[in-house]
C-alpha cells in the first residue's frame, strides 16, 4: 500500500497533477474544443501523454484538444461555466482558441503561433478582436445586471 502512495505521489508530482492543474487543463479544453466530452477526452488522452514526461499536463492536454479541431459547442452545454467564461464560448472558434492559448492559458504568442498553425501577427489580431468582442458583451452583460439590481429593489445597508 505504501509503495503505491509513494509511485502514485511521485506520479503525481512529475505530470503536474493537482486538482487546480487537472481543472484548469480541462476548461482550457473545454474552451479549446466547445465541448465538454471532447474535453474530457482530451485530458485523458493528454494525462497519458504527460506521464511519459514529455511535457506537463496543461500543454499536452492544449495539443490533444486542438488536434481534436473544433466541433459544434454543446446546446446548453454552457452552464456549468462561470458567466465570464460563457462568453469566451461564445467567440468565434478562431478568435477563441487564439485568446484562450494567449490569454487564459497564459502562453506565449510564439508559442500559441506554433500550436495554432499561424504567425505570432495573426494570433495578436486575433487576440485583440476577442478582447473587443468579450468587452461589449460584458458591457451589455452589466447593463443588464445593472437593470437587474434596480428591478430588484434597494440594496440593504451594511
């Protein structure tokens, strides 16, 4: 038993698993791909990747997913989402994979280019319309969570 702790730690240790590692590459991949099965096929396919020690969890799950290419993003499959997110999922599939490699991920351009299949200007472009895009959707979001709050009645004092 102790011997499996210890193989099962060590595990652990080289590919980067914890439960922020594990959750973060899966909304990367669910991000990546749209949906939330190919997401979890992509982390599975990724962890196995990772044991060999090639390259850690987050990066072998973003290659998997991005070879799994883009399919329709799941009907309703947003909600398990936090709002922020659900508009990310909402971007065009180029301008997302670009902003969620570059932005969420925190990869470098050069590094997302070469993951992507494009130029580190094209990724920048891409980047920066998704940046504009998730800014007026939070801004009509506001508006509407504004609205919200009023029809709701005062606030109560603290």
């Amino acid at each position: 038993m102790y011997t499996q702790q210890v193989v099962a730690a060590k595990t652990t240790f080289r590919v980067g698993l914890t439960s922020d590692g594990l959750g973060k590459a899966f909304i990367t991949a669910w991000l990546l791909t749209g949906s939330q099965a190919r997401a979890e096929d992509a982390v599975a396919e990724g962890f196995c990747l990772s044991l060999d020690g090639e390259s850690p969890l987050q990066d072998s799950v973003a290659a998997v997913a991005l070879r799994m290419g883009e399919g329709a993003v799941d009907p309703g499959g947003e909600l398990g989402l936090p709002r922020e997110l659900r508009f990310v999922l909402r971007l065009r599939p180029d301008r997302r994979r670009c902003y969620v490699l570059r932005v969420l991920a925190g990869y470098s351009r050069e590094a997302s280019a070469r993951l992507l299949g494009m130029s580190a200007f094209e990724v920048d472009q891409q980047v920066a319309a998704s940046m504009q895009a998730l800014a007026f959707e939070g801004a009509k979001g506001s508006r509407t969570w504004r609205t919200e709050l009023t029809q709701a009645g005062p606030r109560p004092r603290v």
